[in-house]
C-alpha cells in the first residue's frame, strides 16, 4: 500500500520524513475556499476535499492499495481565521493581531485509502495547538514580512523559522503548528492497519 501526501508542503514532507514513513507527493488541485466559520469545521473540510482530490484521480488511474494523507492549517485569533496572507500588508495585518498574546493553530487531517476491490474510506480529525507570542514592533513585524518567509504561511508565520525569536510558549502538539501533527497521523495509520500494509509493499 503506497502513501500519497495531497500536498506539495515543504514542511509537511519534511515531517512524514522524519517519522520513517515513505510516500509520494500528489498535491491537490482543490481551492483553500473557506465556507465554515469554526475553525476545526474549516481545517477538517480542506483536508476531506483535498483527500478526496487525490483519492479520486488515484481512483480515475486504476491504483488501488494505497492511501492518502490530506491536510490544512490556520490559524485563530480573537474569533478570526487566519490563513495565508494575500500580500505583505495583509502579513503585517496578522503579525500585529498575534504578536503579544495567544492564539490557537488547527490543523486539520483527513485519510483516505483503499484496498483492493473496496470503496474508498475515509477517516478526518484535526488538532488544536495553544502558540503564545511576545511583543514585537511595528519595526520587527515590517522586518520580518520583508523577508518573505510569512507569505505561504497560515498566520504569516513561522514556529521553526525566524519567527522562533517571538515564541514565548507552545501548549499541545508542536509539529501541528509546523503544519501536520505527525504522531497523531501516525497513530491514527498505525490504529488502521494502514502502517502495516504500507510496510508489505
């Protein structure tokens, strides 16, 4: 049973690398469109779509024994979701609402695989992480949206990049802010069957 990531996250490879899994990316064509307005609901939709993409033109190929990994991330704050910014302004924006406080990170993740002569299946559930950041200046926000690293960003930020110098504290899964709770996913593969499977291919 072959692994496909229905992403083309840099981050997100990075950290199914790190577990020992093997897989392919097949990045989803679906449109991060928001139309919920809790943001668990959000992250869980986005992933289900994705999933389904990917699930589906595996489908279309005549693949079977495989399963996919679909995921999305955003970020809350004071009853906003915050995805990817659209420019620098819009990264300044959001920095300015996050810097000196808490917010929360969803990601949320959806499986979808199939055995053989079996219909798809599918699995979503999501994490939620509590991020604290220190104050930053106007200068600092500006700074650090110049460097580009906020722009493909929920949140328009970092953890494991520049933006490590304004984390005061992180409540819960670490790797979910990063962009993919890996040891959730894990388990939830490992609970399947799934790991088993992709281990016999």
């Amino acid at each position: 049973m072959k692994i496909y990531l229905a992403s083309a996250s840099p981050r997100r490879k990075e950290l199914l690398r790190q577990i020992g899994l093997s897989f392919k990316t097949m990045p989803s064509a679906v449109e991060e469109k928001i139309t919920k307005t809790e943001p668990q609901e959000v992250v869980e939709e986005l992933s289900y779509r994705k999933a389904v993409d990917v699930c589906g033109r595996l489908v279309e190929q005549g693949r079977e024994d495989f399963v996919v990994i679909g995921a999305d991330t955003v970020v809350s704050c004071w009853g906003e979701i915050l995805g990817k910014p659209t420019d620098r302004e819009d990264a300044c924006r959001m920095l300015s609402r996050l810097q000196g406080g808490s917010h929360q990170v969803y990601t949320g993740v959806t499986l979808a695989w199939k055995n053989r002569e079996m219909p798809p299946m599918y699995h979503t559930f999501s994490e939620c992480t509590d991020v604290t950041m220190y104050s930053m200046t106007q200068e600092e926000i500006e700074r650090y949206a110049d460097s580009g690293e906020p722009m493909d960003k929920a949140g328009a930020y970092a953890i494991q990049g520049l933006c490590a110098a304004y984390i005061q504290g992180v409540c819960g899964d670490y790797n979910n802010v990063v962009g993919l709770p890996v040891g959730r996913v894990y388990q939830e593969l490992k609970k399947r069957g799934l790991l088993e499977e992709a281990s016999r291919k």
